[in-house]
C-alpha cells in the first residue's frame, strides 16, 4: 500500500512518486506521478526546492518525518486564533489578485516559459501591470467577458500578455504597459465569433476561417468603441504576415510597429504550445521549429531574441555556450529545457549542460531547419524501423499547415510506394512490413475521424464494397480523398442491383462503384437504365493511387480520376 506524506528534499530518493504538482514561484516544474530520478532530485535542489509530496509504502520509515502533519499542528497552535481577526478587504483588488494567480497557474510551465519568469521580480512586475491595467472596471469586466464566451481565448490572451510583457522589456521596447493591455485584449474580438465554431473539434472549413478571421477588425472595433482606441491596432494587425502575407489587411514589414511585430511572434508561440480540444500541444522547440521554418513571415531578429529570452533552443539551433565554444543542440528535455545535449562543433563531441549552469547557452548563432524533405525522411526511417511514438513526432510536424488533401498526397501516398518499393525490390521483412501498413493505417483512420467531424458535403457517391474489405488501406485512402472533396461515400454490400440502383435514385447519382478484392466479373462498364455500374480490382485502386503521388491538390476530383483510369485501361 501507498501513502501520501510529505518530506524533506534530503529524504527524497530516486524511484519516489512526485503526489501533487511541483510548483516553485508560480511555475509548475513537474506533474504528478511523475517517478524521480538522481538527476531530477538534484534540478529541483538547486531550483531551491526544499519539500515534495510523494507516495511511498505505508511500512516505510520515513512516515514518521511527514512534514504535513507537523505542520498542521502549528497551524492550530499558532495561526487558527487569527482565522477570527480577519480584516476588511478591497474585494475588487482581491478579484483582480485570485483572477492573475489562478489563471498564471494555468499557463507557466518550465517546458513553455523557460527561463520567463524565474525571479519572484519579473513575476511581482506582471503582476503589478495586470493590477493597473484593470484598475479601469470596465476593463475587468471586458476580461470577464471573454472568459465566460470563451475559457480558452480568455486564458491565450493572459498567456500573450505574460509573454509579450517580458519579452518587450526584454527588447528595451518603450510604453511596455500600453503594448502589454493590447497584449491582453489582442484576441477579445473572439467575442464575436460563435462558441460552437471556436470550440470545434477538426480543423475551420474554408467558411468557418472567413469567419473566424473577422475577430481582428471586430476586435479593433469593439476596444474603439470601450475608449481602448491606442491599443485598438494590435488587436487588428496581430495576423499581418511580412510580405502581405497575413490579414485583414496584408500589411507590409514597414507597416507594422516592433510592438505588432513582438505580438505575432508570441501570439503564434503561445497557440501552439497551449493545449487545445482538438491538440495536447507543442513542446517549445517543436513550436520554435515552426515559427523558424516559417521565418520569412515574422521579424527574425525578434525570433533569436524570444528564443534567448525563454532559454529555451530548438533542436538544430546553433549556438554560442557561456565559455565561448560553438554547439548544435541535439535534444532538449522535457523536465529540464533549459538544459539540453549539444554537440560541440570545433570537438564533434556531446555533452549534456551541467546543472549547475557552470556552461551555459549564452547566445542564438543560427538555426538550421529541417526541410520538409528531411522531414519526411526521418518519418520514413521510423515507420520502417516501427517506431510509432517517434514516427508521431515526425509525422506531426509534417502535416502542420498541409490541406488534407496534401496530407494524403505529400505523406501517406509516398510513404505506402517507399514500403512497396522496399517489399519488392530489396524483399523487406514481411512482418515488419505489415506492422509498417498497420501503422500508417492508424494515422490515416485518426485524420478520418478528423474529416468525420466535418458536415458540409456537397453530394454523394456509391461504393458496392464487401463489408470485409472495407477495412483495407486502400479503401480507407479512397474515402479520405471523398471526404476531402466533399464527397459522402455510401458504402453498400455486393448483391441485390435493384436496391443498389434504388440507392442512386435516393442519392441523385448516376454511377456505382464496384470494388472487390479480385474483378469478378468480365465486363468493367455496365450500362443500367438508371445510370452506370463501373468495376474496380483493388490492385486497380492501388494503382491508381500511387499515380497521384506528386499531382497538384487543385487539378482533380478523385472520382474523374477513378473514371479516367478505368476507360484508358479499357482502351489499352
């Protein structure tokens, strides 16, 4: 049996189980369950952490030093006699003071905040700036406002201000309390836009972005109108994109402020690193790693100095150590960030940075970013060696920003011919080649589901496939490419033809497909008095498949193409 106690760092040991959450002035270290390690018990020793709860067995010796039971006795002996002596309180300043702690213990964790407030100093000035800001109740009550229309753009836009305001006195910017209340209401536009669509669970259709991306002149509009007007424009400008790249209105570098500018990099960081419904998020270097592949559209400069501020380097970063070697971060860990493997480039030798920050990283030389290519290449390595944990992190980072359609053009396509390739010419290992399919199988139905969600079809089609084979890689390819054209695949058994025709009429098509493990029949094309039943071997659907690989996602409808392969073979 397990218990609860709480002891003295000293008495801690590797193999414990952390009870409660670590936090150390206001930053949450580590979660629960987590078991320790040597290594983490001497991080948290010198982040000054003198205490943790943990389970042990209920035989174990050092029960008897359970802090938390000799604590509560001096709370009845010497603090309960206070509990009657309570004095009045501003309760407006106490809401302000319960609504920033309670919501920065929702943001601040070492794997996203790095370095960002570490001292007690910069965590007492945010906290004084929130104060000020919302000494103006109408304020407050705008923040009250967006919390209850919508938690996660409430706690975003809180997340944005601690970030923005560090890093603007970070960069020496002037009027740091002016940007950090734009900072705060940078999103309150989202007010605007329905709870039923910020909530959604998949990606925006086309229609719902439209919509979606009108929270940035609602937002200016809204703060105009509640006297906000000098911070009205970082609401509206905070998707501008360098190069016109953005919106509403596809502002140029020189259009935007350094303040719009600082806000585009955080507001991007803060997004992808937050957890969502619809995604756990990024770690830090994985978001620092889109950020730099995209860095064509954001002040680059801003970026090296963001990732200084946080600590925080992403893999492949280049960079300048405190005794003045060069190094290429390698990996970067979860409990301790700020700390990563590099591998020094004049001794082509790793090392891990001490914990006691004897050698540090003091500088952002460069960042060499992977390229989509090497990506995928890396996905490929571990898809073949089976490695489904790493192969997601890969994969992950693929699909960011692709359209669906891309996704199984660019990834799952490729991936599937590069598996047949190696089966057939070089003879891989048949189980692990099966092991490989079944796991791209598992990420396919896991980006269906996604589709599933999404209603907004525009008609239908007919697919006579048996019930067994419905569950085929090829079959699941070919209703992802459907959905993603809009198309709702109706999927009915082989057998009765008058039911299937009465089906067309239903769905108001005039052609079926016919797909079966090996063709059956003679005939590929049969003409019937209410429309057409065309014949497909699965061999002619992988084939046709793998001929899409490399086409342009806007050139075809995936049911011309169907039909297109069957008439050429029919000449040939």
């Amino acid at each position: 049996m397990l218990k609860k106690v709480t002891l003295s760092i000293e008495e801690i040991e590797a193999n414990d189980i952390v009870a409660e959450d670590i936090f150390f002035e206001y930053r949450l270290l580590a979660k629960k369950d987590l078991v320790l390690t040597e290594r983490i018990i001497a991080l948290l020793k010198l982040r000054k952490v003198e205490e943790l709860s943990v389970y042990i067995s209920t035989d174990s010796v050092r029960i008897v030093h359970d802090l938390s039971v000799q604590r509560a006795q001096e709370f009845e002996d010497v603090f309960a006699p206070l509990l009657e002596q309570q004095e009045q309180v501003d309760e407006y300043k106490e809401a302000i003071n319960h609504l920033f702690m309670t919501t920065l213990e929702n943001v601040v964790h070492e794997l996203r905040y790095g370095q960002i407030l570490k001292s007690m100093q910069d965590t007492a000035f945010v906290k004084g700036v929130f104060q000020r800001i919302l000494e103006e109740k109408h304020r407050y009550d705008l923040l009250i406002r967006l919390r209850d229309w919508d938690e996660y753009s409430f706690v975003h836009s809180f997340d944005v201000f601690v970030l923005g305001t560090i890093f603007a006195r970070h960069l020496g910017l002037t009027n740091i309390e002016l940007l950090a209340r734009g900072y705060l209401f940078h999103d309150i536009g989202k007010l605007y836009i329905p709870q039923e669509i910020l909530t959604l669970k998949r990606k925006l259709s086309e229609e719902e972005f439209e919509l979606v991306k009108t929270h940035t002149t609602k937002g200016y509009e809204l703060l105009v109108e509640n006297g906000e007007a000098d911070i009205a424009y970082l609401a509206r400008d905070h998707h501008e994109r360098f190069a016109g790249k953005g919106y509403p209105n596809k502002l140029c570098a020189d259009d935007m402020s350094d303040g719009v500018q600082l806000l585009q990099i955080i507001d991007v960081y803060s997004a992808m690193t937050s957890k969502r419904v619809y995604h756990s998020g990024y770690n830090a270097t994985d978001a620092l790693a889109v950020l730099y592949r995209d860095r064509h559209l954001y002040n680059e400069q801003f970026m090296h100095k963001f990732v200084e501020c946080l600590g925080i380097y992403p893999v492949n970063s280049i960079v300048l150590l405190s005794d003045l070697r060069s190094a290429q971060v390698e990996l970067v860990y979860d409990l301790f960030p700020t700390l990563p493997k590099v591998k020094l480039l004049d001794e082509q030798t790793s090392m891990n940075l001490p914990l006691n920050y004897s050698v540090k990283i003091v500088k952002m030389i460069d960042y060499r970013a992977n390229s989509f290519e090497e990506i995928f290449n890396l996905f490929i390595e571990q898809l073949i060696r089976n490695d489904e944990k790493t192969l997601k992190i890969y994969f992950n980072r693929l699909i960011d920003h692709l359209h669906p359609k891309e996704i199984v053009l660019k990834i799952f396509l490729p991936a599937y011919r590069i598996l047949r390739l190696l089966t057939r010419e070089i003879q891989t290992d048949m189980k692990k080649y099966k092991n490989s399919i079944h796991i791209l199988k598992k990420l396919l139905e896991e980006q269906l589901n996604v589709l599933y969600m999404d209603y907004q079809h525009e008609q239908t089609t007919i697919l006579v496939v048996e019930t067994s084979l419905r569950e085929n890689f090829f079959i699941k390819l070919v209703q992802s490419i459907l959905y993603i054209d809009k198309i709702v695949p109706c999927f009915i058994n082989p057998g009765n033809e008058h039911h299937i025709t009465q089906l067309m009429g239903h769905c108001g098509v005039n052609t079926a497909y016919f797909i079966e493990e090996e063709l059956m029949t003679e005939k590929r094309v049969r003409p019937m008095r209410e429309g057409t039943f065309l014949y497909y071997s699965l061999s002619d659907i992988e084939e046709l498949l793998v001929s899409l690989v490399g086409m342009n996602m806007k050139k075809f409808l995936f049911e011309e193409k169907m039909q297109e392969r069957l008439f050429v073979s029919l000449k040939a």
